[in-house]
C-alpha cells in the first residue's frame, strides 16, 4: 500500500477552522454572558426518550445504546422500552416534585406510539426538543439531502402537531451530523442543536439558511455514558458531575454565566436503583444561589441576543 | 512497496536492566525530574483516508468526536494552562504543527510562558503509515519550519502523530537533528536510541500518566487520576534517591481541561511541585542534562559491555 501524494495537502490549513460552519473562540477571552435575573448558572436539563426499532441498521453504524444482541434482540429492545413505560415517569416524578421545568429530547415516532408518554411531558411544563424519528435513523453524509430533509420534516410535523410547542430545537441519535445536517435543521425552522460537544456556553453556527446555535450538552458526564460506555458506578457518577458544576460555577464568578448541562436518560437514570442518585445531584446543585433551572430553549432566547 | 517482512524486535534498544546502572544526577541536585506534555491538537472535520487507519469511527464529519476534541482548543487549554500556572509547570506542548496556522493564539499564550513546543506531526489524523520515507522526511521538514516561524524553537522532540512509526522513523528523526523521541515506553530513564546517524534519546513519556489513555481507554474517573498521578509520582521520587529518573505526565486539553475533572489534576500537580527534590523541567532541558552529566555516554557504554556478557 502507498499513499496518494496528496496525502501532504492540507487545503483546509488557515487561521481558525478547518470549516465554515463556526468561527473559533476562546472561551475564557469572551465578553461574560448575563442570565436573567443576574443568575450564575443556567442548569440545562435535557431526558432523552428513545426508541429503539427491533431491526435497526448496523450501517454506517448504530446510535449508542443501540440493540446488540442477535435479532431478535428481546434484551434490549425491551430494556431500552423500560425507559418510555417506567422510567421516564418516574423522572418526570422527580422533576415535579423539585418544581422543574426542563427539557426532553424526544424521537418523533414516540408521537404516535406513546402520545400518552408525550402527553405527560407536555402537561408537567417540559419543553420537547425533537430527537429525529427514532435511534435507528442516524445523520450522515451517505444519506441524500432529500432523505435526510425528509427524515428532519417528518419528526418536526409529529412533534409539532402532537405537543402544540413550536419544537425549534434539536438532537441527533448519537449526536450525529452529516455535512448538510446544519443547513436542513435551519431549513425546517429549528433554531438551535445539541450535537456539538466543543462549549460550555451557546455559540453561533452559519448554515446555507440562517444562523443556529449550538447549545452545551456535556458528553462524559451523560448518565448513559458513565454508566454503559465507562462503567462507572452512580456514585461516581454523582462526584463528576457535583465536580463539573462546581467548576463552572467557580467561574461564573469571574467570566459570566455558564451553563451546566445534565443530559439524562429515560431508561438510565429512570432506573429505581439510580434515581435517588439523581436527586441527590439535583439537590446539591439547586441548593446553590444564582441557579436559573430551564428549558433549553429558554436558555438559547437568552443567549441569543448575546452571542 | 514490495511487503517487507516483519520483524520480531524493533532493534531500537539494547537490553540494561536496572540495578547496576550508571548513576543518573540531575541538575541543582534534583531528584526526579518532572515533566509535563500537553498535546495539543488539531483533529481535521473531513480528512482523507490512510489505508491502515481510517481517522474517525463515524463517516466525515464525525461531528460528536470532532467537537470533544474541539473542546481542547476552545475552553479546556485555559484550564489546563491555569492548573499548571499554579503550580509552576512549564509544558513541553505534544504538537500538531498545523494548530500553528488554525490558532496562534494557543500557540502565542505558550510561547509566552516559556514552553517548549515539539513536534506531534501535522495533524492528529495524518499518519505516516504508509508513507515512503521521503514522504516522512517532508512532515518532518514541514514540522521544524513550522515551528520556527511561528516561535522561534529549534525543534528538539518527536511524539509520532497518534503515535503511529515507521521501522526507519527513529533514524531519520535522528538524522534531521531531533534529540528525544516520546513513543517508546520501556523504561523510568532517558535511554540511547540506536539509530544510523546523530544521538538519539529515548524519553520517559507515559502511557499510563496519559490522560487519553486513563479516560478513554481505562475509562478512569477523575480523582482516581489524581490518585493514580501521586503514587506513581511518590514511588519515583523514593527511587530517585539512588538515581534521577523522570516522570512525565501526558495531558490533551480536551479531557483534562473537562469542568469535571481539572481541579483532580491541579491538586495533584500541586502536590509534586510541593517536594523540594523535584525538578520540574521540559523535555528538551533533561535531553540537555542526560548529555551534559555524561549519562548519555555511560548508559551507551553500559549497554555495550551489558551485551558482551560483562554482567
């Protein structure tokens, strides 16, 4: 085997990005962003409702979490199902109870499988973030624009036409993009996406359509991360993510607001042996002064004259 | 290229075992010395392809993978560099040269705090398998003009991009006047490198100080790193009484400079630069001092007789 000669060319090898979807910045050197009501942290909490289809495609490559048993894979097909029968309600128990009101990224055919489900979510005051149809139906540049506008606009209708909520933000299946994802969001009216892993803070994205933001979720502090890529226990866990906002809240002092992102599951942290962890991580984090708890998008409203 | 056999030994290195070695004395009667490498990197949104390495799990644009590491350049290197302000570390910055032109800044916030910069390649997903040794020669080339324009450094050390080599990397590294190599991992001492031309060190970097292996391969949590970073640290700096070794702690911004996991690392580096004994050096000034004190020459000696059955 030998390489092409132009293995040596590097013509995206120029100030800033290697691409035009965002400029770089540094995050410490920008002007501090004010929250409403001069609060220090905007606590972002964002539950994931997913569907796992029983005969998923293995290429380009699965979603985390995806089924991995033989077909038909009865393990986790139905362990993932957990989640949308039991565990996300008893998160939304909990949030209820702490009087949050947050957000849930939710794949669009939950719309007509579970509008029960759907129904809930809406109803407790949470906000739906659209999490394209279901996990098996991953963004990447193999699929045509067509396919994949069709794939962003039908998620959008069930969504939309289920919740009543305008539903302008977004979130890929394993954070996936291809190269036209940014500009197909932007084309169906979603203002702002969750897959980019690179802030702490909202920053600006150019698309072929307008603007969008990208909005912090944390990748390694994500409970399905901890506790099925690292294999770390709930009280490890909880010490990560207690040690992440103290950070972030340290330096609000003396940058600005941050945000502090808790990406959740429906059936991780919807476990019965896992959701005390979480209250423990709520309280702690609620317990501080100059917590502004809130819907992702209301956090991107805030930002977005800021940034 | 005609298949080469492969070898059963890389040939780089004679066998020394560690009692009897020449004594190894640092600088200010220092005994260990300690290093730190940040790697920082530029990891390209839509790179070609190598044969023997596909660089990213997903296809172009692996957005989720390309953004973690984007996080380095962003928000975690001023972190890391805070950490290691604190507590009085200069790094000897792991680069990928093409950061030099994506973002000076870094390069400039490095520069002025007296970093060595050595070379990481051009890019963390360009890899010289497969390259022809002229290929190789011209990133090379590529790195110590680099590195020159923008700072002023003379390149000194190598860390192969994601450490991917070539059986003749090692002498042609040596050939174009690099001193130390970080990608070998067989001992707690600086060690000779046989190579064609030139000398070469083999420098104690570390695998398992490495914050990208300790994160994403040991899936370690993060006070377990600060734990993990003060014991390999207490038990060198007790050995180093009957002879300098060197510890060093590999970082990537990108994961140390996490929210959740810098105030392990800072507290841990505060503790090291806590003890008289320690000195706390970049790579290029223990290269310097292994050649300066003669250890260079004794452990080539060493090894020469070690090999002709004087044990």
């Amino acid at each position: 085997m030998s390489l092409p000669e132009n293995y040596l060319d590097y013509p995206a090898r120029r100030y800033g990005m290697d691409h035009d979807r965002y400029d770089w910045s540094d995050m410490f050197a920008r002007k501090p962003i004010a929250w409403p009501n001069g609060a220090r942290i905007a606590l972002s909490i964002v539950t994931h409702v997913q569907h796992f289809p029983l005969d998923m495609p293995a290429k380009p490559f699965k979603a985390p979490g995806a089924l991995s048993m033989p077909y038909p894979d009865f393990r986790y097909f139905t362990n993932r199902d957990y989640g949308n029968r039991i565990g996300v309600f008893r998160i939304l128990r909990l949030l209820t109870e702490k009087g949050l009101r947050t957000s849930f990224a939710v794949n669009g055919c939950i719309a007509t499988r579970y509008p029960a489900l759907l129904d809930a979510v809406v109803a407790e005051g949470h906000e739906v973030v659209a999490h394209s149809l279901d996990m098996g139906k991953v963004h990447h540049s193999g699929l045509s624009a067509d396919d994949e506008n069709g794939i962003i606009a039908e998620t959008l209708r069930l969504l939309r036409g289920a919740t009543g909520q305008p539903v302008e933000g977004w979130l890929s299946p394993g954070r996936a993009q291809g190269f036209n994802t940014p500009d197909l969001l932007a084309r169906n009216g979603i203002r702002w996406n969750l897959d980019w892993a690179n802030d702490d803070l909202p920053y600006r994205m150019q698309t072929a359509e307008g603007t969008l933001l990208a909005m912090p979720l944390a990748y390694e502090t994500d409970d399905r991360v901890v506790a099925n890529e690292y294999f770390q226990s709930e009280p490890e866990w909880v010490q990560q993510v207690k040690d992440r906002f103290d950070v972030l809240y340290r330096e609000s002092a003396e940058y600005g607001g941050r945000v502090m992102s808790l990406p959740l599951h429906s059936w991780v942290s919807g476990m019965p042996y896992r959701v005390e962890y979480l209250r423990e991580v709520l309280g702690y984090i609620l317990d501080h002064d100059g917590v502004w708890t809130a819907s992702v998008g209301q956090i991107a409203a805030a930002a977005d004259s800021q940034v | 290229m005609g298949a080469e056999p492969m070898q059963s030994d890389l040939g780089l290195y004679d066998y020394l075992p560690w009692p009897g070695r020449p004594r190894i004395t640092w600088p200010g009667g220092k005994k260990l010395a300690v290093w730190i490498a940040p790697n920082i990197e530029f990891y390209e949104y839509d790179p070609p392809n190598n044969p023997t390495r596909t660089p990213w799990g997903r296809p172009n644009p692996d957005v989720l993978q390309y953004s973690h590491r984007d996080y380095g350049n962003r928000a975690g290197w001023q972190r890391m560099m805070a950490a290691m302000d604190r507590a009085g570390f200069r790094g000897s910055v792991s680069l990928n040269v093409a950061l030099c032109d994506h973002h000076p800044e870094i390069i400039r916030a490095c520069a002025d705090r007296g970093w060595e910069f050595f070379s990481h390649g051009i890019y963390n997903t360009r890899y010289v398998y497969n390259m022809t040794v002229d290929q190789e020669r011209e990133i090379i080339r590529d790195a110590f003009d680099t590195v020159r324009k923008h700072t002023g450094q003379e390149l000194a050390g190598w860390l192969s991009p994601a450490l991917s080599n070539n059986l003749w990397t090692m002498d042609i590294l040596a050939e174009a006047g690099i001193q130390y190599t970080c990608d070998m991992f067989h001992d707690d001492q600086p060690m000779p490198v046989k190579v064609k031309s030139g000398k070469l060190i083999s420098m104690p970097y570390s695998l398992e100080m490495n914050d990208v292996i300790v994160y994403n391969s040991q899936k370690v949590t993060p006070r377990h790193y600060g734990e993990i970073i003060r014991r390999q640290f207490d038990q060198l700096y007790k050995e180093s009484d009957e002879s300098g070794m060197v510890m060093c702690i590999p970082l990537h911004p990108y994961l140390v400079g996490q929210p959740h996991r810098i105030d392990a690392f800072a507290e841990a580096i505060d503790y090291i630069a806590g003890h008289d004994g320690v000195w706390q050096a970049t790579g290029r000034e223990i290269a310097e001092a292994y050649h300066a004190s003669g250890a260079y020459d004794a452990m080539t000696a060493a090894a020469a007789r070690h090999a002709q059955g004087d044990r």
